[in-house]
C-alpha cells in the first residue's frame, strides 16, 4: 500500500512535501506536543504506520517549556504525571520516548538537534488546536529529504474537514453531523514490528518528582489533590462517570453544587485522553439517550467549534475575536458607570461582595477546576465590575489560565469570548447598563437554578467579603 498516496487522501493529515521517507533514516519520529498520550494518538498511529512500512523503529521526542505565560507548580506537575504513564505506555508498546528541555524561542531548534541525533526517515507532528490552522509549518524546521506530516489528533472531525470560523453551534452542528458518522471510528493502537533499540540512547529527561522540583516555575499555585494527571487516570475516571454520572447526566450537568460532570476537561486538555475515546465509550454506554445526546453534544460540538474558533481566529484570547454585534454594544455602554469597580488583586482573592461569585473563584483556586455553569457567571461579573469590556476579558484569561487546570485551553477562550462579547451567540433585548445586548446573568436568576446555598458553604471560607470597591 502507497502510505503517501493514503495520506495525501486523509484530511486528518497536512504534509509540508509530498515525499516518501528518507532511506537513509533510522527511525520516524513523532514530536508529542498537544497530544500527550501513547492510546488512541491519531498521530502516534501515523508515525507507526510509516514505521512499518520501512521497517524502521518509532521514537517519540517531548519538549519541556517551563516559560509558558501563566502556567505554574500546578499545571506542570499534572502534565508531568501525565507524562511518566505515556513514558511506561510507549515502552510497553517498544516505542522510544525522548524529553528534553527546551528554551521559549528554541523549540524548533532543539527538535532539529534532535532529529540530527537520531536520523530521522521521516517526522510526524500533531496540530496545536490554538495555533493557526496553518500555523504549523512555521515551527517545523527544515529537515532535508524527510517529509513532515501534521495529524488532527485530539479532535473527531478534523479542523480541515469543517473549515473557516463558525459563526455559532447551529452553523457548526449539521456540518459536523454530515460526516461525524465517517470520523467517529476507533483509532486503533498498532503493534510496531520493529523496537526502539538505539545503540547509543539519545539523552532524556525523566518525568518525575525530581524534575519537577528543578524546574524553574511560578509555585505560587500550587498543585491539586483532586485530579491526577495520566491517560490510566483519565480511564478510571471516564469508567466512573459513564457508570454512576452518565444517567440524569441532562440535568445534573447544570448543578455545580452536584458531582455531575465528567471532570475530565484537564485530560483532554493535555491530550492524556482522546475524545475519541470518549465518545465511544458514551455513545454505547447502557443510559438514557437523552443523556448521551446531551454529553456528545458538549463533547463534539461545543468542544470543536471552541477548537474551530481558536484555529481560525487569531485574536481568540482578546476581546477583538469577539463578533462585530457585540463589540458595538459593549462600546455604545463603555461609559456607563459601573460600581463597584474591582481591582484584579480583589478578584483573584475572591474579595467580592457577592458570595457566589466569590465561591466560584475560590473552587478555582482550590481544586484548579470550575463548573461550567458558575463560570459563565464569573465572567459575566468580571465584565460588570471592570473599568472596559477589553480589561475584564484580560483580566478573566489571566486568571482563568493561571489556576485553572485547563487554562491556555479553546474552551477557555470560547467561553469568555462567549460570557463577555457574545461570542456564540446572539443580541438579547432589552438592552442593559453596561452590557448592551450581550446575554445577562444576576446573582438572584442564577443562585435560583441550583442549590446555591451548598455552592457557597462548600466553597466558602469564611463571611463573604465586604464591597471594597473603588470609583
């Protein structure tokens, strides 16, 4: 079989030449980066594929960047635990594993280093869903004679399948659900027939506690009890969910007093598990359908069109990603008085008059996970308490990216984007002070859809701070 012809045919797979691999070469290499997993990588099956047809060995290289904006102790520890299971993971299945240490500017550079060391035949790499959807040929470095494909591995219908930004989940959903049927399919974990076995092992870092404790990083946030990084923990807590949370999974979703979520954002974030997996897994679990269409629905297609806006737009992390409706209400409302004003210290602190927002915040920075449903909310109130639309949007990145476990995420962006400049949605009337005609939340309304009272006594510490507002 012609893997090139295949490929060239596949849209889950970019290539910068159409070329075969480099007789010359020792091995294919596959540069982990989105996709931190060794079941069910799209990407990783590529580079095996490949392997086996010119009987050459696989090794993975990882890159480590300890200057990341925002990330800390918490977010490296959890990749890292990540990390050592898909180490164990590959070993297992005969595939070499690199990890190196890399500078902010570098990366391409010490991959290229890399690749010199080890001879590469041919390189495959997985797309980064918050880069350009074309963006990944500029951090690919020259390698003569060995081609270098790009695999959509951590979405279902690739981001070349759908195309363009999608205006709204109604643009996005018929798209996707015309060709879902010929995407949502196992992966697949092919057996390698020839071992990672160098004469001379190219130099690694190990994922480990010591590592982690040498790194340079911002351990101000620190790490998180409730959630373990790994594709073995990823498993057990989607067995757990499926089993005791997938039925009534329609309702309980929208409780954030409740446990009725899968929790497994961080994991698909740091590409530990893939939503592939998921959503087999949910799609034949023995619950109510509408429980399974409600799950695939904030799996598949809010999940993708959050990926589809972050790969298309290239401002979806500010306000200007936002739609041109929106932007002109919030600047018809720029003067309206806002009281109270709340500096970002306050907020991050949780210092607020209000005590569900309050408890928001601080289940943040406790558990380095919030509810989708009182996130919506948090965002709202960063917006009416700030000096501009354009302040709270940056002020809600910061700190959704500092202490969230899947921060730096399209989910993340989406969802601000959609709180504060009606990203996703439409003009709601009447218009209101401050917010224009972008969708309103109140503490009463909201605190009414659920038991907010367990919210705030589980998130609380201590009486709810006083107004200190600034004018």
């Amino acid at each position: 079989m012609d893997l090139i012809a295949q490929f060239a045919a596949d849209p889950r797979l970019a290539t910068d030449r159409a070329a075969p691999p480099d007789p010359a070469g020792r091995c294919v290499v596959y540069w982990m980066r989105s996709a931190q997993r060794a079941l069910d990588n799209p990407a990783l099956e590529t580079a095996i594929a490949i392997a086996n047809q010119i009987a050459q060995p696989v090794v993975v290289y990882f890159g480590l960047r300890p200057q990341v904006a925002h990330a800390s102790l918490r977010h490296f520890a959890f990749m890292l635990e990540g990390l050592a299971d898909t180490a164990a993971r590959l070993v297992h299945r005969k595939i070499g594993f690199v990890m190196r240490l890399v500078d902010r500017d570098r990366a391409a550079d010490e991959f290229a280093r890399f690749c010199a060391e080890v001879r590469q035949a041919a390189i495959v790499v997985d797309r980064t869903p918050l880069r350009a959807a074309d963006g990944w040929r500029a951090v690919i470095p020259a390698a003569p004679g060995a081609p270098v494909w790009c695999v959509d591995a951590n979405v279902i219908v690739p981001i070349a399948v759908i195309g363009r930004e999608h205006y709204a989940a109604r643009t996005i959903r018929p798209r996707m659900a015309a060709v879902l049927e010929r995407f949502l399919v196992p992966v697949g974990n092919r057996r390698v027939r020839v071992a990672w076995a160098p004469a001379r092992a190219p130099a690694t870092l190990e994922p480990s506690r010591e590592l982690l404790a040498a790194l340079p990083l911002d351990r101000s946030v620190g790490a998180v009890s409730g959630f373990r990084g790994g594709t073995t923990e990823a498993l057990a807590r989607l067995g757990r969910f499926i089993a005791q949370r997938l039925p009534d999974y329609a309702t309980a979703r929208n409780a954030p007093d409740q446990d009725g979520t899968s929790q497994l954002s961080p994991y698909l974030h740091y590409g530990q598990i893939a939503p592939h997996t998921i959503a087999l897994a949910v799609r034949d679990a023995a619950a109510p359908a509408q429980d399974i269409r409600a799950f695939s629905e904030e799996l598949i297609v809010r999940r993708e069109l959050a990926i589809n806006f972050a790969a298309w737009n290239p401002r979806h992390a500010t306000l200007d990603g936002c739609e041109p409706w929106a932007l002109r209400t919030l600047a018809r409302h720029a003067r309206d008085r806002r009281a109270p004003l709340y500096r970002e210290r306050e907020l991050e602190n949780a210092a607020t008059h209000d005590p569900l927002w309050n408890a928001a915040q601080r289940q943040m920075i406790e558990a380095g996970w919030m509810h989708g449903y009182p996130r919506m909310y948090w965002a709202k109130k960063i917006l009416e308490w700030s000096r501009s639309a354009r302040a709270a949007f940056a002020v809600a990145v910061r700190l959704n990216d500092r202490y969230e476990l899947d921060g730096r995420d399209p989910n993340g962006y989406a969802g601000i984007a959609w709180a504060i400049g009606g990203k996703h949605d439409r003009a709601w009337g009447p218009e209101r002070p401050i917010y224009g005609t972008i969708r309103y939340m109140s503490a009463a309304r909201t605190g009414r859809k659920f038991n907010s009272r367990a919210y705030i006594a589980r998130w609380s510490d201590g009486p709810p701070a006083g107004p200190r507002a600034r004018r």
